[in-house]
C-alpha cells in the first residue's frame, strides 16, 4: 500500500465512506463492543454488582462495504474493503459493586476487497488475518443502582496500537476514549445512552477533515421479557469529527451513523447468547452497508441472599438464638436469648402466681380478689365479642355493650333500609325515609306510588290565599320529584288542587287551580318532562272529610297527584 495524497482524490467524491490510505491505514472498525456483562450490543447497561464477579464473552462483528469509493455522480468506484470480519475476545471483572476493570481483543478473521488505482495512488487492503488494537479500560458507577429508573457512570477506554495498520484494523497510534453512560429501568422498558470523546491523531490524506478526533455517542431502548431473560430492542451508535475546531462535524462523510436490531437471551442463569443486524445510516468513513453481530457471554446472575433464619419463628434470628428450635424470648445474656423464660419459683402453670396463692396451680389464670378464682382462668368469650360470657346476654352470637343487663352483648338492632332509623322505631324498615315525630310516619318516604296515585304523607304548604309554595314544602315535593325521576314508566299525572269551604265557591276553585299549577311549575323547574304533567282545581266540590271541624277542613285542602298513564313496566296503576 502508498501514502495517497489529495491532489490523487480529486477525482473522487468523497461524500460517501471514502477513504485514501494514510501511510500504514488507520482502525476503519466503527462497532466498539460493549464491556461483557452489559445487555447491550454497543451501549452499557451498568450491573456493576458483585465484587470479584467476572464477565467473559466472544462477539462476532461482520460488516458488509465499510470502505467504498464513489464517483462524482454517486456511483460505486470501489469496495476497496468489501467484507471484514472482527471476533472480539474479552473479559470484564467488578469490584466493590462499583468499579469494573475490562479488556476487549479484536481479531480480524476475514477481510477482502478491490483494488483501486487513481493517478499515482493505489488502494487495497491486507487479505490476511491479524488483530486490532486491544482496548483496556475501567468504569465507576457514580450514582444508581442496577434495574433502578437511572445509573450514571464515568470511564476511560484505551487502545494500544499494535494492530495491522494495512488491514485497516489500527490508526498506528494512541487513541483514548472518556465517557460518559446513562442506563436504567422503567417497568419493562430498558434505556441506555453515552457519550464520550475518542482522541486519535488527525489524518491529513483522508480528504479535508474526515479523519481524527470524534464525539462518540450512542443509544438503546429495548422490552425485558420472559422473566427478564431476554432484552430486545434497537441500539443506534455513531460519531463524528470535531478536529480544528468541529468545522468537520456533523457532515456526511465525517459522522458514520449506524443502527442494529436485536437483543441477547439468558438461555442459562451464567450463559446468554445474542445476535442483532442492521445498516449503516450515512455514508461516513466506516459506516457499513450492512453490520451483522453475534455474542455469547458467561456472566452469572447475582445470586439473591437468602433470607436470615428463624426456625422458631420467634423473631429472633437463629444466628442469635440460644434456642432456635424452640420459641422464646429476647434477652441480654447470650446463653438465654431466646429461650422459653424460666418459670418462677412455685409457679408450675408459670401464670406469675405463686402456687401458695394459686387456687389452679396447673392452670395458667388471670388474678382476682376471690381467693377462690385467684390464678384460675378468666370467664370465657364464646363469640369473641369483649364481652365475657358471664355478663353476655348472647353468649354465642358476637354484639355490642348494652346498659341494659338483657340487651347486652346482643347484636345491635338493624337497619334494614339504611335510613339511620332502627327497625324497632322504624314505621317502614324496608323504605328508607326521614325521622318523623309521629311514630306512623317516623321513617317512611314522603312519599309513595300507591294504587294510582302518587301518596304524600304530608300536604304541600302555601302562604295564605296564596299558590306560594312555603319553603317546608321541599322535602315532600322532593319526594314525588324522586319517584317521577325513578319511575319514567309514569307518563301523566294529574295534580289536583282542593280546599275547604271558606269562602267563595268561584274563588276556592281558581286557587286551588293556581296553587295545582304552581306545583307542576315546581316539579319542572326540577328537570320534569312538561308533558309528563296537567294540573286541575276542583275548589271544595270533592271533600274528603267534614267541613265542620278544624281538622276536616284541613285535610280538605290537600293537593293530590293522580296517575293517568303508565308506560309498560310502570308500577300497576288502577284507572279512574
């Protein structure tokens, strides 16, 4: 191979992965294996757990034209390297859940490719095998833990240049790398990313600026299934020339961007296999048409602690039990820790009463003031309600406390509505209404569909010769307001207004037609259909009781709500 000059490229478009030999090559491999041990093809996922755990792993690393020549109208001149195929050989080992010291050896098994001749250069590359240039570096987790939502960590990677130079595997010289990763967990989602700058000496026969010092960086986001053995997902990785000044960066030819697809599998809990494909995304130098990778790692899973002994189950751990087969307790003295407590002197029921004073020394009991219960056993709670039984008026069935010595212990009353009336004081346990002071009314709706008609258990107030409904009124108008809500089988009712016989007959009628009318307003005011509703006055002509007391004519003057129609479904309504 020759030195080629710029002058020879001219010729040339150099807007593709193009390349002039420097004098002995240069490392044209854009794939940096990850450390082993990471789930990632080029990124890491920083499980730094252990100390003394090692890594150990082979990559296989094909690229399909990582080198190609194009004219000035865009087509193929060369694949000056066509095939190249690295086997990465490397290790890896953590120390202090912290630090992880690693090494990577790149081995070119297989190059080949075209010749090119352009004016007075020549172009080729080596067709044997040889290696690339080792990589040592070391990594320290700076915050984070494994599988947590974000690790950071900082390392330096160092290549030393003893690769073949001809084979495109080495730049003859010193590259190191700082950089600078990011990895963690979210749920089933993995993500990783880095960045980091490659130092390498600058190439002056490249072209322009297409070769030397780059920010590196790359990327992945993957899924963890099957009980987390198997991570999968994409991983995009690339860099670019940032010499003299980073006038270069970020142009076709001088960042190679590629991206692979693929994901590793724990087929064992210390082996995981993996393999990944894909192409390059731009035609910078190095970036291949198609990059193929494969691995196999031996890296055993952290083996989970087992949790701390205690046979006993006495809360203390056998490691510190004098007794661990037997319950106990806590003690100061290391002979004794738990162990059963020694029964005190003349206590065989070990119940802290002395037998002498113990009127059941075998039985363990409870103190009293009867000397003949003394140390004997409390009164039983046969249903476990805290009331013993001696004082339970309902031994077996549990209850509440009662002053009452024949309610006590009994369960409490029911409230079979939920009303907050009991059913004792309730005049209607299965229809949940408000507290009343008469006894016939306490808990029973205001309201009721009975028959054809809607009942109410009590009349609609009004200001006097008025058709103002009195604010009082709202609770049994809410009621009716309910049933029309909850029944839209009823499609027409009637309010009917009555009085009593004071007054003009001519005069009583128009306002019990008002004061009937005044309800419907009501009712629709709430949201009622309009047409659900017709409203009628009949003055004093349909008495219900005698006019001739107070309270006859009180129940005269009523409003009635009688239901003309019913929908099927409706509750049974008997017509007038």
């Amino acid at each position: 191979m020759r030195r080629s000059t710029l002058t020879a490229l001219t010729a040339l478009c150099l807007l593709a992965p193009t390349a002039a030999l420097a004098e002995g090559g240069f490392a044209l491999d854009r794939y940096e294996p990850s450390e082993r041990g990471s789930d990632w093809f080029a990124n890491e996922s920083l499980d730094l757990r252990g100390n003394g755990r090692l890594a150990l792993g082979v990559v296989g690393d094909y690229a399909y034209k990582p080198l190609v020549f194009y004219d000035a109208s865009g087509d193929e001149q060369a694949a000056v390297v066509e095939h190249q195929l690295f086997v990465h050989i490397g290790g890896a080992v953590i120390l202090f859940d912290r630090l992880r010291l690693g090494a990577n050896l790149p081995l070119l098994a297989y190059t080949k490719g075209e010749s090119l001749n352009v004016g007075n250069s020549s172009f080729s590359t080596s067709d044997s095998t040889s290696i690339g240039d080792p990589r040592l570096s070391a990594d320290v987790r700076l915050v984070g833990e494994y599988g947590g939502a974000a690790t950071l960590a900082f390392g330096v990677q160092g290549f030393i240049p003893v690769g073949n130079e001809d084979a495109f595997a080495s730049d003859g010289k010193l590259r190191l790398r700082p950089r600078l990763m990011l990895a963690g967990d979210l749920g089933s989602l993995a993500y990783a990313a880095q960045t980091g700058f490659n130092y390498r000496a600058k190439g002056d026969n490249l072209g322009e600026d297409a070769f030397g010092s780059e920010m590196t960086f790359s990327a992945a986001l993957g899924v963890r299934a099957l009980d987390k053995k198997l991570i999968i997902g994409p991983e995009v990785f690339g860099s670019t020339v940032i010499s003299d000044g980073g006038d270069g960066a970020f142009k076709k030819r001088t960042t190679p961007l590629e991206v692979v697809f693929g994901g590793k599998y724990r087929v064992t809990p210390d082996w995981r296999v993996g393999a990944a494909v894909g192409p390059g995304l731009t035609r910078g130098v190095g970036a291949p048409a198609v990059r193929v990778l494969a691995s196999i790692e031996w890296f055993p899973e952290v083996e989970k602690a087992a949790a701390p002994s205690d046979r006993d189950q006495d809360g203390i751990l056998d490691r510190d039990d004098a007794c661990p087969d037997t319950p106990g307790v806590r003690t100061d003295d290391p002979k004794t820790n738990g162990c059963p407590p020694a029964a005190a002197p003349g206590d065989r029921d070990g119940d802290g009463i002395l037998d002498a004073d113990d009127a059941c020394p075998d039985t363990p009991g409870v103190k009293s003031d009867d000397p003949k219960k003394h140390g004997c056993p409390g009164p039983k709670d046969s249903d476990g309600d805290g009331i013993t039984d001696d004082v339970d008026a309902c031994p077996t069935e549990p209850g509440v406390q009662s002053a009452d010595p024949a309610k006590n212990g009994c369960p409490a009353p029911k409230d079979t509505d939920g009303d907050g009336i009991l059913d004792p004081a309730d005049a209607c346990p299965t229809e949940a209404g408000p507290a009343d002071p008469d006894p016939k009314k306490n808990g029973c709706p205001k309201a009721q569909v009975s028959g054809d008609q809607i009942r109410i258990l009590e009349q609609v107030q009004f200001a006097t010769n008025s058709a103002k409904i009195l604010p009082e009124s709202d609770g049994v108008l809410n009621a009716v307001l309910k049933i029309l809500q909850d029944l839209p089988q009823i499609s027409l009712v009637s309010v009917e207004g009555h009085t009593d016989n004071r007054g003009g007959k001519g005069y009583n009628k128009d306002l019990s037609k008002r004061r009937a009318a005044s309800v419907v307003k009501w009712l629709t005011d709430k949201g009622i259909d309009k047409k659900r509703l017709t409203s009628a006055g009949f003055g004093q002509e349909k008495p219900i009781d005698s006019n001739d007391t107070d309270a006859g004519r009180q129940n005269n003057r009523r409003v009635e709500f009688h239901i003309k129609k019913s929908e099927p479904g409706a509750p049974e309504v008997k017509k007038k």
